[in-house]
C-alpha cells in the first residue's frame, strides 16, 4: 500500500470523470431503451391434484400399480409429442390467425419451450399413499393466451390420465379374459384326452389293479379247489370201480390202469402245489404239461375191449346204482372242467391286464399331470380376473389415484418478462465496467510523464526537487471544462486516442506543462527544457 499512489489515481478518476459517466449514461439509456423495446412474456399455470386411492389397497388393489410421478412423466410425453403440440397450436391460435405462420420445426420447438411441468407437493409418506399437486404453466406475449393454453393442458392432462387408467385396466381384464377362455380349453381338452384313454384302456387303469389282484387270487383259490374236487370225484369213481368190481356186482369192468392211477396222482399233486405257488411258477406248469401229455396219451391208445377209458362207466354194463352214482361223477367231472377252462381264461385275463397296467398308469400319470398343472393356472387366472375386474371397477369409479384441476390458470396481472429493474441494474454496471475499462485503455496509451517517479525512470536519475503546477487564480477550477463540456456532446463515441495528444516533442518540460497531472517537474541541472515554466 505505501507505493500504491491514490492520490494519483484519483486525480486520473476525477480527470476522466466525464467519459466515465458519458458511457454509463449511454449503458442506462441503452438499457431502458430495451425494456421499453421488448415484448413482455406472461406466464399462466393450472395446478393438478393427484389423491390417494379412496380404496385401501388392503381390501382392493388398482391394477394401475403407477405413482402420480410416473403417470404425470408419460403424460407430459403424450402431450408434447409434434401432433398434439401443432393441433393445440392450430386449436387455439397461439401465433395468430396470420397466413404467416413459423415452420413446423420452429413452432414444435417454441411450444416445447414454453411449456413447463413441475411437481409443486412431493409425497412424503409412501409411493401410493399422499397426494401430490403439479403445476402446467404457458408462456404467451398476452395474459388470455397464455391462462387458456394453460387449461387446455391441464384438460388434456385430466382427459388422458382418466382414459389411460381405463384403458389400462380393461387391458388387463382382456388379458386374463383371454387366459381364462385358453386355459378352459387346454383343460377339457385333456379331460376329453384322458376320457378316451381309460374308455380305451378300462381293463388295464390303475385304479382297478387291487380288484382285479383280488380277482385274480379268487380265481386262482376256486381254480385249485376245483382241482382238488376233480381229484377227489376220479378217486371217488376209481374206488366205486373198484368195489363193484371186487363185489363180483360189476362184471366187465376194466380195472385202473397205471396211467390213469399216475393221471389221479398227477392231478393231486397238481391241486397241492396250487395251494403254495401260483401259475406261473415253473413246478406248476411242469405238473400241468405232463397231465396234458398223459391226457392226450390215454385218449390216443385203444382200450383192450375196443372201448375208451374216458367213456362213462354209465355206458358199461353194471348195476343200477352203481351206473346212477358214476353218471353223477361224470356230470360234475365235466362241470368242474368246463368251470376250470372259464377260471383259466379268466385268470389269463387278469394276468394280461396286470401286467399292462404298468404302461396304462405312465401315460395316464402323464395326462393327469398335465391336467393339474394347467388346473393350477386356470385357477389362478380366475383368482387375478376377479382382482382385474374389481380393479375396472375401481378405475371406472376414479377411485384409484385421480388426477383432479385443483386451481385453474387465470390471466396473470404482470409479465415475467422483460424484468426492467434489473434490467437497468445490469446496464449501469456494465456502463460503469465498460467506464472503467475505457479509463484504464486511456491511460495505457496516454505516454504522458506526469510524475517524477516516472521522470527519474525516463531519466535514470533522481530529480533534486519538483515544483507543482501553479495555476492562476482564473484557470484554478475547472480549467479544462471546455474541452469536457465538448467530450461530453460526443458521447457514445470512444475516442480513439487520447484527448491530451501525444507526448510533445518539445521538450519534457512542455509535455509537463501540457498535461493536466497537477505537477511541473523541473530538473535544475537541466537548460534544454522548452517552453517550461521553470
């Protein structure tokens, strides 16, 4: 600070004063010229109150899961899409009825940027809980225009937000509509499949397998009692044979050969092993092979008196009673053969459809399963198409999350625009920095040596003393106040050099006399100083 010369600096202030305050008159004219030169823009909003669902989502749930936010964020982008924006434009004559109309590019881009959506109330409890309130505002050089484009979004946003929850919730209900009539299909479909399949294959299902198991064994249990019985009648017919013939009462009678008594044992045997193993054990079929051979070999070879053994004994000559009771053998001998034949058929049956039930129950398992599976969906999808359908009602009631028009836009009393006062503000700072900025240019350029700090710099050598310009008493105050006056007239116009003229060539001590620094330097060891006042 102690080399800092104010007392200098302010002398070239005060020196350059009126070029000073000639630009910041300039800056604060130029400043107010342009609040009065441009248009005023007006800005009208409607405000939008998004509510609650009146509806606890406890006890019915929207099937519009979207918040105020995000709904208003897909409207903003319907709404300003290039249709809708040149149709509103169109619809309500916001650049006038005039045949001159800006381009399509320049119009979509101007009413984009006069539009402006702002969430004013943001929602401080839940996502779907609070409400929220948003702002649709419109720029428009008057106050009418700009308060009726205003309600005209804040409409379309009301109209569209109702139609898109409507929409919304009758796509859904289409959708599980939809799911529900496919899914009914697909399931009588399988049923149907399933029908044709045990229809087709009822001998072999699954679920008859312990009957016919029962079945079988029934069988099996009167096949092996029927053996024993057959048994017992040929043993009981051998022994009646046997007596008469022993009696002398049965003359004629051929007695047992050994191939029928083996034939008897065979057949008990066979009636014994029944009881502890089934058909298709290897010791049952060996005893049934060799009664079939020994069978047929009896019935090949011929008896000694021309007659066969099978025939019945009725049809020998015997006595009376002895003929009755083999007849009554006979009888029941053909009645258990005919009786084993259809038990054998039976149980061969059985033994088939058992034995197919193992792939009848894998294909079925897999239809059932198919059918459950899809059971399953179907029964979730009438479950979601009666939320869906209650959340339609809900959406056609506007109980779920309405936008409603809290305050409607009204032509503003002032404009936003131009804002004078800061306006003017901001021109006379400019005007003062331009000032100052000129001031400092100036007296760059200006060679001038108005110091003796700067004469001892010129002259490398320290002055032995200096003596101050004295002014006669007529030219004290304001002795250049013509050529300021004349500045002053002319402003606006930067001059481009210097006022005070370059530096004399005549000699230092006339640069000194010239300028208006407020010293006269002079230097006594010096003659060569011109016109100087030394």
């Amino acid at each position: 600070m102690g080399n800092i010369d104010l007392k200098f600096y302010v002398s070239i202030l005060l020196r350059r004063l009126p070029y000073l305050i000639a630009i910041m008159a300039v800056a604060l004219l130029s400043s107010i010229a342009a609040t009065f030169f441009t248009s005023p823009v007006y800005s009208s909003s409607a405000k939008i109150l998004s509510e609650a669902p009146q509806i606890p989502a406890e006890l019915a749930r929207s099937t519009v899961p979207l918040s105020a936010v995000e709904q208003l964020q897909i409207l903003q982008q319907q709404i300003t899409t290039r249709d809708d924006l040149l149709a509103l434009a169109t619809r309500l004559a916001v650049y006038g009825d005039s045949a001159k109309q800006p381009d399509e590019d320049d119009l979509i881009a101007d009413m984009r940027s006069r539009i402006k959506f702002e969430q004013l109330q943001f929602d401080t409890q839940s996502r779907d809980q609070g409400a929220t309130v948003f702002s649709v505002s419109f720029l428009a050089g008057r106050p009418d225009m700009a308060a009726k484009v205003a309600n005209e979004l804040a409409a379309m946003i009301l109209d569209r937000n109702q139609r898109q929850r409507t929409d919304r919730a009758g796509s859904t209900l289409r959708f599980f509509n939809q799911a529900v009539d496919r899914l009914s299909s697909d399931l009588n479909r399988l049923e149907a499949d399933i029908l044709k399949f045990k229809t087709q294959n009822k001998d072999t299902l699954p679920e008859s397998l312990d009957f016919r198991r029962n079945q079988q064994g029934s069988l099996q249990e009167r096949l092996i009692s029927l053996e024993r019985e057959e048994t017992d009648l040929r043993t009981k017919r051998g022994n009646l044979i046997a007596t008469y013939t022993n009696a002398g009462q049965f003359a004629g009678a051929a007695p047992v050969t050994p191939e029928q008594q083996m034939l008897a044992d065979l057949n008990r045997a066979l009636a014994d092993q029944l009881a502890i193993f089934s058909e298709t054990s290897p010791n049952i079929k060996a005893l049934r092979a060799r009664i079939a051979s020994l069978q047929n070999s009896l019935l090949a070879s011929p008896s000694k008196d021309g007659k066969n053994d099978d025939e019945p004994a009725s049809r020998q000559a015997g006595p009376f009673g002895l003929d009755l009771q083999l007849s009554d053998i006979d009888n029941r001998l053909k009645a258990v053969a005919v009786e084993k034949t259809s038990i054998a058929r039976a149980i061969e049956n059985l033994t088939r459809s058992i034995a197919g039930t193992a792939a009848s129950e894998t294909v079925l398992n897999s239809l059932e399963r198919n059918r459950q599976n899809i059971q399953v969906q179907y029964n979730a999808a009438i479950g979601r198409r009666a939320e869906a359908l209650t959340g339609e009602q809900i959406e056609m009631r506007s109980d779920g999350g309405r936008f409603s028009l809290l305050e409607p836009a009204t032509p503003p009393v002032r404009a936003i625009s131009p804002q004078r006062r800061r306006i003017v503000a901001l021109g006379v700072m400019a005007g003062l920095g331009l000032g100052l900025g000129v001031i400092v240019l100036l007296e760059l350029l200006n060679k001038t040596i108005r110091r003796p700090a700067e004469l001892a710099q010129l002259l490398q050598s320290q002055p032995l003393a200096t003596i101050p310009t004295i002014r006669p008493p007529s030219k004290t105050h304001f002795p250049n106040y013509r050529r300021h006056i004349a500045a002053m007239l002319v402003m606006g116009v930067l001059p481009l050099s210097p006022i005070d003229g370059p530096v004399s060539h005549h000699g230092i001590g006339h640069a000194i006399a010239e300028s208006g620094a407020g010293l006269n330097v002079s230097l006594i060891p010096v003659a060569t100083v011109a016109g100087g006042r030394v």
